[in-house]
C-alpha cells in the first residue's frame, strides 16, 4: 500500500460495487465537504488549487467529486481561517501552524461539519443511503452483506478515509436489534484497498491504523450534497475537546477551549472570515452534563428551519412541526456521557449512536439514542464487542428513489367513490386515507435491500404481497388491481395493530429471489393485497394499496 497520491502505479480494477457506482448520482451528491484531523498525513501538505492543508480546512476532491485514484490532493474550498482560499470558518491560526507537520496539536481541528441543509429525517424506515457516516481508525464493524464495509476495511487500515451508508434502517427512533449493515460509497483514496474493494475516493491518504503512530488519513467531519458553498447560510461546525482520546492514547487537540468554546457545542459562522458563535450550546444537547468539556460532539447532522438561532425540537420529528431544527449529533470516544442511559430507551450511550437531544419527559437528562450503532453495523460494547466503532463523521441525505408509485384510489376511479389520500389506494373501512405501499432499500439482484412496506390497512388481517410484469388499471373488491402480467406471490403478512406489514421479514427470501427478477434485472410491478370488513363498499371483504413500478439493476 503506497503513501504517495500521484504514485504512476496502474490501477487493477478489483471490485466495483453496486452501491458504489449508483449512490454517488450527481444530482444527489455533487459536493463532498470534509476535514481531516490532525494527526493525519495529508497535514502540512499543498493543497489543490494553494495552501496547505490543516485539520481547520473544508475540503473537497479535486473535481468537486470523488474519482478512482492515484489522484490529486484536495482542494480547500472553505478554510479554518479568514480566506482565501474559501470564505473562511474565522478561526485564528496559531504561530508556526500554518503548514505544520502531522501530529502538531496547533488548536485549529474542525470535527463535525453540516451546511444546515441536510435531509430531515421522516418517521418511516428510512432508504438505504440516507445515514451517511465515517468512523474513526479504531472503529469496529459488523459483517454486513454489502462488502466494501467498515468491518470488511477495518483490518486493512481502510475505513478511517472512507464514507459508507447504512442500509435499511427501521423508522428512528430504534434501538440496538438485528442490523441489515452498511456499505462503502467513497474512498479514501481511491485505490485498491487490502480487502479487494476498489471504489471513488477523495485524494486522501491511506492506510490510517489504530494507535499513536502516523499513517494516513482520518475523514473528520462531512457535509455531501450541500450544493454551493459560503452562499445563502451559515457553515455550521464543532471543535475538539482536550480529553485523552483511547484509541490513540494521546490528548485531543483542544480547539474548544483555545477558541473559546466547548468542545460539546455547535457553532456557526455566518459570513465569511467569521467570527464563529455558538449556535447550540452542550446544556440544551445533553451534554456536559459532568462539567464544562467533559464531553465532545463528534459527528453534526443538521436541518436548520430559517429562522435565527437554534430552536430545539421537545422529541423525534418534532423538526415537521413549528420552527424547531433537526438536529443529529454523535459523541466522541473519552466522552463522559458514554455508558450513560440515554432519554429514549435507558440504554447505555456508545461513541457509534446517531443522538438526539433529550426528549420532553425522557427516562433520563442525557441525549437521546435515535438510531443504536448497531443499526449502522457498528460494533458496540454494548453488545458485548471487543472492539467498539466511533462515528466520527455524519450526513442525511434524500437517495434516489427505490420505487415510483402509480394507480391511486381516487374518487373517480374507487368503486364505490371511496377515494383515499393522494397517492394511496382507495378508503378502506378502518383508514379513509386508503392503504399505501412504499418501498426502501437497494434495487440491485445481486445486492437486494429492498423492503416492501404496506401502511393505512384493517388491523390484525392478512395482506398479501405481490408482484407482476405489467400494469393495468381495474375495480377489484372494494379498491383498485394494477399489478397483472406473470404474477408472483411474494408473501402474507399479518398486519400489526397500526395495521402495517412488511415483505420481507425475518427468514423471508429477497424480493427480487422470490420474484425470480433475472440476473440482469428488469422492470417490475408491486401491490398489496389486504383483506377488509364485511359489506364496507361492495359486497367484496377486500381491498388493495396503491401500486409501485421498481427497475431492478443487475
């Protein structure tokens, strides 16, 4: 594994993944901002396009988007200063720290990092692609089905660069369960790395191992998606705490402190050149809770609502009503608020959770757990793991759409006027909005994710989940058949009392194998068949949910 970016070395193509080739569509993700901390060897280094590279900098891959590697080094696009280069976070440089060398502690690390334009997240399970997180050199992670991943990259020193995505994640807030996992999106580098993975990376420096010594690179903070920089809002960030960090053994940088901040705080510079001020300080997030510094956000998810100022949301999804902000948050490791019960479930607080603040009337005064790490495939003391994972780096983004819906129950078309809601199926006797059927997850044969969700339906009855070839547009029962053309049985589900079921669940074959979607994929259609009380409509006891068209890619 070589050190240098522009090596000349010829670039076997070893492995492309799915989800590395169709996550990063440019008109979902064209800019890819982050930061590396300190200790990483890209420090002290030229930076594309002038200056040096320091662990205060936003930068972004030369292009503005990752490639395969040997590649270019980074450009700033915002620095941890005044600018230029970049409109500049307002952050002094200390003497000497302007190029210093790897390992310097000059109090400047940016750790956390959102352009308040991330995805706010909605109160379903959530597509694949829609956590977007790094890890620090130490982090651990669960096998997953989608390799690259971080417990596949891990062991080679190839995880602390890179970006990975988890997969299905049920609807948040969900504690520690039976994780689906995540896969790699980008690169550090670029290049092959020592488990096989090839896939687009940033110009970084790899690979960063555990521990005291100098190697690569760690990504640090990110922000994917944001569009244009330094325009029409504020950067939002965090600094480091002092603390010992375990799994290098060595004090943090401090730039809190030195800055004149807490390290467990989110500032936002507003304009460029600064000066930095808080925008949410660690009190209202449930943090040092212990004493001033004593805990250090780690990882910044934010969707900022306009308005001046942070205004906190009292619980999940509160950000959907009133002025209140999304605001996801993650804790470094050495954090005294880790092992802490956390104010949704009680359960023990790990360096890998997604954090909420905590919630009105919560179990505890500590963050809340909104999405356990091993939802993300992280491993956890929690779970009994020798080695726990850090989420050291966090974004929410909108994936491009697993299905397109189609067939809905209107008035006009229901066969008793019993039109739903827009975009469901026709009114049932237990939901007048009709059953709805949306999709998540990845819609690849070779790595399928999908997950097919029925909502809106009779409590306690039988759905049954169905595919077929082709689309049409008949009355049938009390709603609407559009799925027709070689039909498959996928499975009957039991809905639950908030009469909900899914396919699949637990031992439950893929869509796409139940199915027998070709190897090369192809067009497919979806609905869901559910059973209603006597006499609602016509003299049928059934009814069905709006239908879905998903193309499957190999």
């Amino acid at each position: 594994m070589t050190h240098s970016r522009l090596s000349g070395v010829r670039v076997p193509v070893l492995l492309l993944t799915a989800t590395a080739l169709g996550s990063l569509a440019p008109s979902a993700r064209s800019q890819v901002l982050f930061s590396i901390d300190y200790r990483g060897a890209s420090i002290g280094t030229p930076a594309g396009g002038g200056g040096c590279i320091t662990e205060a900098d936003i930068l972004t891959p030369a292009g503005g988007a990752p490639g395969f590697g040997p590649m270019p080094a980074p450009f700033i696009a915002i620095s941890g200063g005044f600018g230029p280069p970049g409109p500049g976070l307002g952050l002094p440089a200390a003497i000497g720290c302007l190029c210093h060398a790897p390992g310097v502690a000059c109090a400047r690390e940016v750790d956390a990092l959102s352009m308040g334009m991330d995805a706010p997240i909605k109160p379903v399970p959530m597509p694949a692609g829609t956590y977007v997180f790094s890890v620090d050199a130490c982090s651990g992670g669960l096998a997953g089905p989608l390799p690259p991943n971080v417990a596949s990259e891990f062991p080679f020193g190839d995880s602390a660069a890179d970006v990975f995505e988890g997969l299905n994640v049920p609807a948040a807030p969900v504690p520690p369960g039976a994780p689906v996992g995540n896969a790699g999106i980008v690169d550090g580098n670029g290049l092959p790395s020592g488990s096989g993975a090839l896939y687009k990376g940033l110009g970084l420096i790899e690979p960063r191992l555990p521990g005291a010594a100098l190697t690569g690179d760690d990504l640090d903070a990110l922000d994917i998606g944001a569009g244009a920089i330094g325009v029409g809002g504020g950067v939002y960030f965090s600094l480091d705490a002092a603390f010992m960090n375990p799994c290098t053994g060595l004090p943090n940088t401090g730039s809190a402190f030195a800055n004149g901040f807490m390290p467990g705080a989110v500032l936002v510079t507003l304009g460029p050149g600064g000066p930095p001020v808080v925008y949410a300080p660690p009190a209202v997030l449930g943090l040092d809770v212990f004493g001033p510094g004593t805990d250090d956000l780690d990882a910044l998810a934010l969707a900022e609502n306009g308005a001046a100022g942070y205004q906190p949301a009292p619980g999940p999804y509160a950000w959907f009503a009133g002025n209140a902000d999304m605001l996801l948050f993650s804790v470094r490791r050495g954090s005294a608020v880790i092992g802490m019960p956390d104010s949704v479930f009680g359960i023990p607080i790990e360096a890998g959770d997604i954090l909420i603040p905590p919630v009105a009337g919560g179990v505890s005064i500590f963050p809340g757990i909104f999405v356990a790490a091993e939802q993300l495939g992280l491993a956890t003391f929690r779970s009994g793991a020798a080695i726990a994972a850090d989420l050291d780096a966090l974004d929410t983004v909108l994936p491009p759409q697993t299905a397109v819906p189609y067939c809905f129950g209107t008035v006009a078309n229901c066969p008793c006027a019993n039109g739903g809601a827009p975009g469901n199926g026709c009114a049932n006797s237990a939901n007048a909005l009709g059953g709805n059927l949306a999709a998540t997850g990845m819609a690849s044969v070779a790595g399928d994710t999908v997950s097919l969700n029925g909502s809106n339906m009779p409590p306690g009855g039988p759905a049954l989940y169905f595919q077929g070839g082709a689309q049409i547009n008949v009355p049938f029962g009390d709603g609407l058949r559009c799925v027709a053309g070689g039909v498959a049985r996928l499975g009957i589900k039991i809905n639950t009392a908030a009469g909900t079921s899914s396919y699949p669940v637990g031992a439950d074959l893929p869509v796409s194998i139940k199915g027998a979607v070709p190897a090369a994929g192809g067009t497919r259609f979806y609905q869901c068949w559910y059973r209603d009380a006597a006499a609602f409509c016509t003299p049928s006891t059934f009814n069905l949910t709006n239908a879905l068209s998903i193309v499957w890619t190999p």
